[in-house]
C-alpha cells in the first residue's frame, strides 16, 4: 500500500511553520493515541503514520529532502519507515516519539484522567548512535551486508542495568512519592497555575537506588562493543540512512536502547559517474573508428557488452545502454548507462604517423565544411 503524503496526513499546507506542524501531529496524536483507543488496531496505524509524518516534516533536513524526492529522499530502503528506516517505523518508535516532545504533561493531564504512566515507560532510552559506512559504486549497485563494529553504552553485566547492588533493590523516591513528577501550585490575581517538572532527585523514574552497583556507579550501563551486520540495499546514495532500531546506547537503570543511524557515503568510482540511477562514462577513440565505425566492448557494473558505433560519429556523442544503471530504489527496474565517445589526440607520433597524416589531411582539408 502506497504512503500518504506527509502534509496530508497531518492536515496542513506545504508552507506550514514548524510550530504549525506541531500543533496539527498533537491534535493528532492525541486523537488516535492507543491509550485513549485500547485495542483498536486503526486507531494505532493512524497514531504511527501521524507520527512518521511528523518525525520528517518537524526536521528541516529531511523534511527539504522529502519536499525534492517524496517519500524516496527519506526512505533507506524499500519498503521501510519514512526515516531512511531499515526497518519498520513500529508503535514503540511512534510512543518514543510523542513522549520526546510532549510526554513532560503526564498522560492523566492529556487526555483528562488520573491514570498515570508506569515507571518503566518512564524511564529514559538511551542515546541514538551515527555511523558513517563507505560504499563502492559496485556495493550500491547490488547491495551489500556489512559488518559494523560499535562502541556504544551497554547493560551493566553485574546489576543486570538495575544500578543497584545485588540484592539491594530500589525503594520508592522520598521526593516525589513515586509519581516522578514535581508538581507546584502557583496562585495570582488571575487564577491558579500548575507547574509540572520531572522529579530532580529520580529524574521521573519514581525509583531510587539504595546502594549503588560499584561496577557502573548505579546508572545501570557501562562501555561496550558489539559488531552487527547491515544490510544495505541497493540503489541507495550518499547521504540515505538506515535506522536500526534498538543499537544505541542502553538506557540508564534499564532504559530502552537509542537507535543507530547508519550514515551512507559512496566513494567515487575510477570508471563511472553517477547521476541519479544513470552512470556515465568517456570512452576514447580514434579518428578512424569515428570516421569508418566501430563495434567494441565496454564495461558495464554488470560486466563487458558490445556497442556499435556507427560510420561518421561526431566526438562527444553519448550512446545510451538501456538497464544497465542503478537499480531503483524503492521501485523497479534500473537507470541506464550513458557512453560518451569522443576522439583521442595522441600526443607523440613517429616521423611515418606524421607523414601519413599529412597525406590524409590533404583529401580531408578540401572536406572541411565553412565555419558555422
């Protein structure tokens, strides 16, 4: 099934302010949120493609490239989320999300009621990770599997990501009672003003570490390493990322893993220059395989082919070798091949080269047709 367009999805012009933008994905949010619709499946596809929507279009950078190339200048891959995903934009990214920008009101003050939020929904996921991965024309053009080796905040092993010692536990916060929230009631000449601010002794978890794990000091993480495989489609260029979902740091005291961000760079190629999902290459030739015609071989990404060159070719021409580009990305098919030909001059020629072009140029001078 075909993605919406974002501006549509959200209900505003292609000229909405980011403040705009805000305002129409909370409405939104707010509406279809699987709190205030429990069980309901469409609500919950509603409440993930607002948020996708919003994810692209509230980031200047992805929101320029979704306005050149669609859902394609945001997409890492066929058939994924609207991030460059490498895999699917699921509800907990959609949750992440909301809670990021508008999770400080507690869901009882959202939608009106008193239910309040668990403590592990409370807890903070770690930070989302970049990686930068090279790529050669040839990997672009079929795709590859590569192995990245990650240096990243991990679970501490002795506490399990608890932070607290073996059998110690946690107790509940003696500031805020549990709910990790502060709450301070303001009274004026004009009305009374609640200010909600998370819990500074808890930081919003509502727990507290009695005796602290000695191995990472009670934040429940330590420094790791890990490789894992990507894969990389293909047809993707420079500057398309792949998200894989849950590879950033660890949360603090068993917060959710942040996500990765595999960062696409392609290299330049010694043969072939790419232009969207053409490539183009010069391939020389002589003077008398322009002037009488020629049938050669030329490489290909996908291996040599032959191509005809007919009598009385000018220089600079370009022939096209249909298919024979990269592949599409998010589509079928592949771009073409483009070969400029054009005359190579050599630079050093024997006393019999020079003589035999004087000779020829005898008949060509008399051919010469008047400046244009």
């Amino acid at each position: 099934m075909a993605k919406r367009d974002y501006y549509d999805v959200l209900s505003v012009d292609r000229e909405a302010t980011t403040d705009q933008i805000k305002k129409a994905y909370r409405k939104q949010a707010l509406r279809y949120h699987p709190d205030r619709n429990p069980g309901d499946k469409e609500a919950e596809e509603q409440f993930k493609e607002a948020t996708e929507a919003y994810e692209v279009l509230r980031d200047s950078e992805k929101r320029s490239l979704y306005d050149q190339y669609g859902h394609a200048g945001v997409s890492g891959r066929a058939g994924a989320g609207g991030f460059g995903a490498g895999v699917d934009f699921d509800l907990s990214d959609a949750l992440r999300a909301f809670m990021r920008d508008f999770g400080g009101f507690g869901f009882g003050d959202l939608f009106g009621g008193g239910t309040r939020t668990s403590t592990r929904t409370r807890q903070r996921a770690g930070n989302d990770l970049q990686v930068k991965v090279k790529l050669t024309l040839a990997e672009v053009a079929r795709g590859v599997d590569k192995q990245i080796k990650l240096r990243s905040l991990v679970r501490c092993a002795s506490c399990d990501g608890s932070g607290a010692r073996s059998g110690s536990g946690s107790q509940v916060c003696d500031v805020c009672k549990g709910s990790g929230q502060i709450k301070q009631v303001q009274r004026s000449l004009f009305g009374q003003f609640i200010n909600v601010s998370e819990c500074h002794r808890c930081y919003g978890e509502g727990q507290i570490v009695k005796d602290p794990c000695r191995e990472c000091g009670g934040k429940g993480v330590s420094k790791g390493t890990e490789t894992i495989s990507v894969h990389v489609p293909a047809g993707v260029a420079s500057g398309n990322y792949i998200t894989v979902s849950g590879h950033g740091d660890a949360g603090e005291r068993g917060g959710a893993r942040g996500n990765l961000y595999v960062i696409i760079e392609e290299q330049p190629d010694k043969l072939f220059e790419r232009h969207g999902n053409d490539v183009l290459m010069d391939l020389p030739l002589t003077i008398t395989q322009l002037t009488m015609g020629t049938k050669i071989e030329v490489p290909t990404i996908d291996g040599k082919v032959l191509l005809r060159v007919p009598a009385g070719t000018p220089s600079h021409k370009i022939f096209r070798l249909k298919g024979k580009g990269i592949p599409r990305l998010n589509s079928y098919g592949k771009g073409d091949q483009l070969v400029r030909v054009y005359a190579w001059v050599p630079d050093k020629l024997t006393d019999g080269e020079k003589q035999l072009l004087k000779e020829l140029d005898k008949t060509f001078g008399k051919k010469l047709p008047p400046p244009a």
